[in-house]
C-alpha cells in the first residue's frame, strides 16, 4: 500500500511536468488544428538552453549555491530558457508553419516531422550523442510523511507547474489577448472580421506553448539531472497522450490529462515480471510503460476520442 | 531553328535530311560516350573473344549469353529508338534546343556516372537537371519565349501520310545504324592500327559494317509500326459528330480542343506526330525497354563498366530494392487512400519476425518443431505469401481502431502502434530472443543456383522480381474499382461514403494492403541480413519510408520509386560517402569536416542525416507538396490549378454556329 502512494507522489511531480508540455500541445491544437509534432523537441530544446544558461554563469553540476544566489540563478535560467523556447516556437511556426496554413493536413503535419528531426538533430550537435548532466542546484531534501517519502525537488516541480498553470488559466479567461485566443480557436475567420490579429495572435500562443515547454524542461532537468537529445520525442508523445487522454483544445484537460498520465505510468512500473512466474508483463511493468501509454491513447481515441473534459464535435461536411 | 512544319503534308527530302541530322546527332553522341568512351566496345569485344576462345576468356558461358544479348537488346534499342524519333518527330523545336537536352539529360550523366560511379554520378545528375530546369525557365521567361501550344500540330493521317512516315522511320533507322555502322568502323581501323584490336576481331567488324545497315532497316520498319499506333485515327477514334463538317480530321481535332489546356497536354503527349517526341509515350516505351535490359543484365555488366567492387555494389541495390518496396506499399496507405501512417515499420517488422521465427533454430524453440534447413530454405517462397497475408491481418488489427479518426489522430495511433510492435518483439523474448535478436536465419533456394549470405546476386534478381511484381500490383489495384474507392475517401470521406463507398471496408483493405507488401518487403529483409533484431525498427524507420513517398510523390508510383531510390541514397550512401571521403587526410573533405567539427564537436556527417531529411521535408512542403514526380491529379490538386491558361479563343465564338456547340461539351 505505500509502494502505491509513494508511486502516486511520484506520479504526481512527473505527471506536472507532462501536464505542462500537454498544455503546449492542447494550445497549438487548439488554435490552427495542428499536432506539432515539434513541441516535445522544443522542450528538449530547452533543457539544452537550461544547461548553457547556467554554464554561461558558471554553474555546473559540482556547484552549490545558496540563498539569493541559488533563486536568482534559478530564476535566470528558468526564465532564460523559457524564452529561448519561445523565440524558438515563434520562429518555427514563422517558417515551417505559416506558409502551409491553408495547405490539405497532409502538409503541415509532414513539415511538422520534419521541424522535429531538424531540432532533434540540432540538439544533437550542439550538446554531443551522450547523455549532458543537469547541474542539480536545488538541494535534495527528504520530507517524510509515514513511510512515504517526498523530496524538495518534486515540490518544487509540483509548485512551479501549480504557479505556471493558474497564470496560464488566468491569462485565456481574464486578459484581452486571452479572449482574442479563444475567439481564434473557435473560429478563425470571425475572429478576423471581429478584428483581431490572427497571425500576431497564433505568434503568441505558440510563445506561450513553447515558454511553457522551456519552464518544463527546466524543472525536468532539476528532477532527472540530465538529458539527451531524443528525449523530446519520447516525452512528447507521453505528453501528447495526456492532452488527449484530457481533451485537445482544453486548458483544464491537458492539466488535468498530465497528472494522470504520471500516476499511470508511475503505477505501471509496479507490475510484476512474469518471467519470475505468476501475473504480470514479461520484464516487469517498467519496461512496458511506452506501450501501456500508447494502448491508453489508442483506447481513448477509439472509445472517447473528445477526451475527458471535451466536448463532442460532430465532423461538419 | 524552327520549321513552320505541318505534319499533315508530306515532308520534302530537304526536311527530312533535317530531322534526320539533328536526331541522328542526338542520339549517336550519348551511343558513342557509352560505346567508345565507356565501356561498350569493352563489353562487345570481350564477349566476342569468349565467344571465339572459350578457353582464354575469363567470362563462362552463362555470363557471356547474358552480356551477347545485352549488347543485341541495348543495340537495337537504340537504333530503333532514333528511327522513331524520326518518324515522329514534327520539326517544330529546334535542332540546338534537343541537342542541349541530350546533352544535358544523357551525356552528361554518363560522364558523371563514369567517374564517380552510379548513385553519385545519378545524385549529381539530379542536382544539374535541376538547375538546368531553373535557368531554362528563367531564360524562357526573360527572352519571353513560350512553347507553341501542342494543339496546332495535331492532325490526323491519312494513308499517304501515313506511308510517309513509315518511309521516314526506315530511313531514319538505315541512315542512323549507317552513320554508326562507318564512326565504329573507323574507330576500330584506329585501334587495329595502333595494335590494340586483335585481328581476329576484323572479321567481325567487317560484319558488323556489313550487319548494322541491315539491321537499321528492319528495325525502322518496326518503329514505324509502332509510331503508326499512336497516330490519331482517321475515322471515329473519338466519336465525332455526323456530318457537322465534310473533313475528318477538325472533327476529332476538336474534340481534343475542347478539352482544358491541360488535359490537351497530357492528351497530345501520346499523340504521332509529336512536337516533343522524347517525351512522347512511345519514347517512354524505349526508355523502359533500356532500363528493363540494364537493371536484368546488370550484374553480369558491372565488374566491365565500374570495376571492381560488384558484389558490394549489389549487395547495397539489394538493400535498396526493399525500400522501394516499402515506399511501394506506404503509398497505398498514404498516397491512395490518404491515411497517414507513421507506424508502417510496425507491419516490416512483423514479416521479418515471421521469417526470422520459421527459418531459423527459433522455429525450435518456439514451436518445437525440429529445424531443417534445407527444407526451410525452399518453404521461404511459399512463406512470402504467408508473412504476406499474417502483415496484412496484422494490418486490419491495427487499422480497425483507427476508423473513425481524422488525418492528426490517425497519424498518431498508427505512430503508437509503430512504437508498441518493436517493444512487444523486444520484450517476448520467450519467443523472439528479445533484444539479441534472432540470427541464422536461412536463405531461400533456387533449383541450380548456390545461395547464401555471401551471394548478392540471386538477392539482386530475386528484388528485381519482387518490385517487378509489386508495381504490376500496385498499378492494378490503382486502377481498380478498390483503387479509385481509395482515392474518393482520400479527398472527401463523406462524399465518398454518401456515394455508397464501404468506408470501413475500403480503409481496412488500404491498411491490409499496405502491409502485405512491407511483410513481403520484410521477409526479403530478414533473409537477406540472416538475422532481425528490435533495433532494426524504430519510428525513424517510419519517418524515412514517409519521407520516400512524400519526396518523390504522393500517390504516384514512378514517383514514389524515385522517391525510394533518393532517400535511400541519401541515407545510406551519400552521407557514409562523405564520411569516409572526409576520414582521408589527403581529401578535401577533411578539411571541410575539421573546420565543422570546431564549432560543433559532435557532427559528423553520419549524425546529420534527420537534419538533412527534416529540411528536405520542411522544404518539399512549402515550396513543391506534390513531390518530385507529380502525380497529374495532385499536381492539379495542390497548386488550385493556377497553370491552367485562359482559352481566349473560345470566347469570342458568337452562339448558334458549330463551334459554339463544342463549348458546352464538359469534358
């Protein structure tokens, strides 16, 4: 029973971090109905951006900081990759993206694979085929509460994805810009005639999409202590899951579809090992978490495609 | 050099020596690059000394039938081939613009293929036919020189003309072998004088001289016939209206005018006479005769025209024989029935895990049935059906969930599934040895020929056979009622269900298709390599076979060939080329690669392939979505049909004469 809750915490502080790339997804989505494929690679993209930053202020893996000095490197790099994920999305969707707008699917989905190898390989070079260490500056702290363990750094991604979460749903239900993105995931075409700026609109929510993605690999980073260049396609797809799993096009769901999916997968690596005899998956659950996740993604597309929170759409001729 | 030409007259001796010169010129320089520069004369005289002295020749006598019919085949196609240019052709582009695209499209390939052997040569060719279109254009476009419309020309033959250009094919073919004849003739006295040609070999190039005239004359006969079938008939080959007019001819003229520009164009491209003959229809037969005799006698041409090094070059066109196969069945799925399918490595795999699990000791241990190798090795053929139809289940399993789902989401189960299917194989090792893979896995057997890991050509013939087959596949299901159910849900689901299109059943049947042919494709695989193993399939695999079918062309198989051919190049051999050019100190290209790798210390040129592949999809969509080799639907499809010209002419006829009534025929 405390395996169980402990995996659930554990599921917790992933799960923020897939509800935050999720968001990414859900908003893209929502907005210009296409899955960006390219997204899960933003967010690796920005751990790469995490990492520079800190180098570029003298941080590495064997340094300490503390107090002031530890927020305001914190702060810098967090926000500092927040932005370069940002600056990344709205140029990509400036060159890959805008040119196909009014293309068939095909297109932009197939130019989106491609924004993804791009960057995929991008990373490659630029941070070398093996794994870069994060530097772990948030210093490692067991709270216990019973028998289950919490560290500082899974509340700290928890909290952080908590703040980033509620300014999010904050700025679509309250601000100008907010309404103007929700009037263009509706309809596009009236929210034209309404006046607003589609184009400078969608530059937008793919600035945020992406910033959240740059914030999330920052706090991946704290939480795992180092990445690779492919992580972003396995993550995104993860996370893809959850935007569906909660209902594409929907803030809430996608948030909401992230925690899940971390307690799911989280749950899943309690599965026994078959080849040990009795119930369970050959290797043991862990190395069938992939798959357990795709199966979930199949089945809700097949049996509730809308998602939890969703609504049903029927397909207009 | 423009001749105001009109085929319905029969061509005066004056023009016909001009047709004669300019064809014949344009055809002998790329004979003659690959006869005298090249390796043909290599290729005739050795056969003919194995032929005289068995015993001094290295080649034996399965070999030198092979390369006796080759050059007879190549041979006669080409002198055929000039005689019905000849006959064909109308006169009305000039002598210097052919000749430019001779040189451009034939000679100059050869030359690179020459030197820089085939994928590379090929690559480059690419490259400056590429450039070559672009400034062709831009020129055009400057000097405002636009093509005469193809329409003008057309007219219908009746029987004197008729014999005209039959009399026309024959000269043409005896002038043209002639000319060849003597230049051969001349060469070889050049050579014997300078005691390089055997004497034995005189009597046969007195032969020849005497041969090829003859030769000349009765294929010119045959391209005559051949040119003749294609000519627009004289009487009601469409039908026409009775009595509207006296002539036959404007009656079936004008049925092609009332056709768009377009389809005029397409139409009057099959057509005799032919203002464009090398890119005729009946040309397109000569061209696919070539390379029909090239890709068969291929292995026995090699070590002659490239050296040595054969059994590693085939062994590589085996490999690539596969993708073909691959981008093949993908573009059912994707191309003809419009479901984007990221996760096709899923159903490879499956078809290569059959084989590797019957042919090898795993049959063993999986189902306790004892190994025999010979008996496996001839149960391999009826296996290709088998694994075939288990990938094509497979298919339907895995595409029934995906019914309901539109393009995103349909792409990204099936890139689910594609990720599920290699970790189910790694992770049953009970049965699939998981992640050391399967190895020994048997070669098939073929009455009289030895065949194992290490002989690459029954591998090459075998693909050969293989992608034979599957293009007649493809090319029937294209056309078939099932093919054009495909293409109707690919451009409107409801339309085509509301027009009483099974849309369950017609994209179960894409899926299903698809498969069959990667688990033919995977089989062929898992035979070749002798073993399978979970890394071999992964989503990047996807991406490469979705990019084989959207580089080349969505939907069109030629295309998507192609398509197959380049990315494999591109994948297997021209970034490894580079990297091995740039690990040779002495090479430019390690300059290039050392000055890179300051910047970034991870590149190589091995590790850039996704770059490379990711910025050729990026740009193929936005500046060219319908592939290299346009299908003519898509082409029209996705440029909103902004080449179609405005038919002025057609505006300005006032209602109640004959012509009026030809503009409310719809075509």
């Amino acid at each position: 029973m405390t395996l169980f809750v402990q995996e659930l915490v554990v599921g917790l502080a992933t799960g923020a971090i897939y509800a935050l790339i999720a968001l990414g997804y859900t908003m893209v989505y929502g907005i210009i109905e296409l899955i960006n494929f390219a997204h899960g690679d933003i967010f690796m993209m920005g751990t790469l951006f995490c990492i520079s930053i800190m180098n570029l202020m003298g941080v590495t893996t064997t340094s300490h900081p503390t107090g002031w000095a530890l927020i305001s490197i914190m702060l810098v790099s967090c926000l500092g990759g927040m932005l370069g994920c940002a600056i990344l999305g709205v140029v990509i969707e400036r060159i890959a993206y805008r040119p196909l707008r009014n293309a068939p699917r095909l297109a932009p989905l197939i130019s989106a694979i491609g924004v993804s190898l791009v960057l995929e390989n991008v990373g490659l070079l630029w941070k070398g085929i093996n794994y870069v260490s994060f530097p772990q500056i948030f210093p490692q702290v067991y709270y216990y509460i019973g028998p289950i363990s919490i560290t500082s750094v899974n509340i700290l991604v928890i909290v952080i994805s908590l703040i980033l979460m509620v300014a999010l749903q904050w700025m679509v239900s309250s601000t100008r810009i907010g309404r103007a993105m929700r009037a263009v995931a509706q309809d596009r075409e009236a929210a034209a005639l309404m006046g607003v700026n589609v184009d400078r609109i969608i530059a937008i929510t793919f600035f945020i999409g992406a910033a959240l993605a740059g914030a999330a690999g920052f706090i991946y980073g704290l939480q795992y202590g180092s990445t690779i260049f492919y992580i972003g396609f396995q993550l995104g797809l993860i996370a893809f899951t959850a935007a569906v799993l909660g209902g594409i096009g929907n803030l809430v769901g996608a948030m909401l579809g992230g925690v899940l999916i971390g307690v799911i997968s989280a749950l899943a690596s309690l599965i026994p090992d078959s080849n040990n005899g009795g119930f369970g998956l050959p290797h043991g659950g862990a190395a069938w978490t992939e798959a357990i996740i795709f199966a979930i993604l199949i089945l809700i597309l097949v049996f509730r495609p809308s998602g939890l929170l969703g609504q049903q759409t029927p397909e207009k001729v | 050099m423009s001749m105001p030409v009109s085929a319905a007259a029969l061509l005066p001796a004056r023009q016909t020596r001009t047709l004669l010169i300019k064809w014949t010129v344009a055809l002998l320089v790329p004979l003659i690059v690959f006869t005298f520069i090249w390796s043909g004369e290599a290729i005739v005289n050795t056969t003919l000394l194995g032929i005289i002295s068995p015993a001094s020749s290295n080649y034996d006598t399965p070999t030198l039938i092979q390369l006796s019919l080759f050059i007879l085949l190549f041979y006669a196609a080409a002198i055929a081939f000039a005689a019905y240019l000849i006959a064909v052709d109308t006169g009305r582009r000039g002598m210097l613009e052919v000749w430019l695209d001779v040189l451009i499209f034939a000679v100059i390939p050869l030359f690179l293929v020459m030197t820089l052997g085939l994928i590379i040569g090929l690559a480059l060719s690419a490259l400056i036919w590429g450039i070559y279109f672009y400034v062709r254009n831009l020129v055009r476009k400057m000097a405002h020189i636009t093509p005469p419309p193809p329409l003008q020309n057309l007219a219908v033959l009746n029987a004197e003309q008729r014999a005209a250009l039959k009399r026309r094919a024959v000269e043409g073919g005896f002038w043209f072998a002639t000319v060849f004849a003597v230049l051969w003739l001349v060469v070889d006295l050049i050579f014997f004088f300078s005691g390089t040609l055997p004497v034995i070999l005189l009597i046969w190039v007195a032969l020849r001289t005497i041969l090829l005239p003859v030769a000349g004359y009765f294929l010119g006969r045959l391209s005559g016939t051949i040119a003749l079938r294609r000519a627009l008939p004289a009487k009601g080959g469409k039908s026409g209206e009775n009595g509207a007019d006296g002539s036959d001819s404007t009656i079936s003229k004008r049925e092609l005018e009332v056709l768009s520009t377009t389809r005029a164009r397409e139409e009057a491209k099959d057509l005799v006479p032919n203002d464009l003959p090398l890119r005729s229809a009946g040309a397109q037969r000569f061209f696919m005769v070539l390379l029909v005799v090239f890709l068969l006698f291929y292995p026995v041409l090699d070590p002659i025209l490239f050296g040595s090094g054969t059994n590693g070059r085939l062994a590589g066109y085996g490999d690539a024989g596969f993708y073909v196969i691959l981008a093949l069945g993908l573009n059912i799925v994707v191309g003809f029935a419009g479901l984007l399918d990221l996760g096709y490595v899923a159903f490879f795999a499956i078809g290569a895990y059959v084989w590797g699990m019957v042919g090898s000791t795993q049959l063993n241990y999986v189902f306790n049935i004892p190994f025999n190798a010979t008996l496996m090795s001839w149960l391999f053929w009826p296996f290709l059906i088998v694994a075939a139809l288990i990938a094509a289940l497979w298919g339907v399993l895995l595409g029934a969930p995906t019914l309901r789902l539109r393009g995103d989401y349909l792409a990204i189960v099936t890139l689910g599934f594609g990720e599920i299917v290699p970790v189910v194989f790694l992770e049953m090792d009970k049965y699939t040895n998981g992640a050391n893979g399967i190895v020994g896995v048997q070669s098939p057997s073929f009455p009289g020929v030895i065949w194992s890991l290490i002989t690459p050509i029954p591998y090459y013939y075998l693909i050969l056979v293989l992608i034979g087959l599957t293009i007649l596949a493809n090319i029937r299901l294209r056309d078939s009622r099932l093919g054009r159910a495909w293409i109707a849900i690919r451009e409107d689901e409801i339309a085509a269900a509301s027009s009483g299109v099974n849309l369950v059943r017609t994209k179960l049947f894409a899926f299903a298709s698809g498969a069959f042919f990667s688990g033919i494709a995977g089989m062929y695989h898992a035979a070749k390599l002798g073993g399978v193993s979970p890394d071999n399939f992964s989503f990047g695999d996807s991406v490469i076979y979705l990019a084989m079918v959207v580089i080349g062309g969505i939907g069109n198989i030629p295309g998507v060939i192609v398509g197959a051919l380049v990315v494999y190049s591109i994948n297997e051999f021209i970034l490894a080329q580079l990297d091995t050019l740039a690990a040779d100190p002495t090479n430019f290209m390690h300059t290039v690669l050392v000055a890179i790798t300051h910047v970034f210390p991870a590149f190589t040129f091995g590790n850039i392939r996704n770059l490379v592949f990711g910025i050729i999809l990026i740009v193929i969509m936005i500046f060219r979505p319908e592939g290299l080799i346009p299908s003519a639907r898509r082409r029209r499809e996705l440029r909103h049909g902004n080449d179609e010209e405005v038919e002025v002419g057609s505006l300005d006829v006032p209602p109640g004469t004959p012509a009026f009534e030809s503009e409310v025929h719809v075509e």
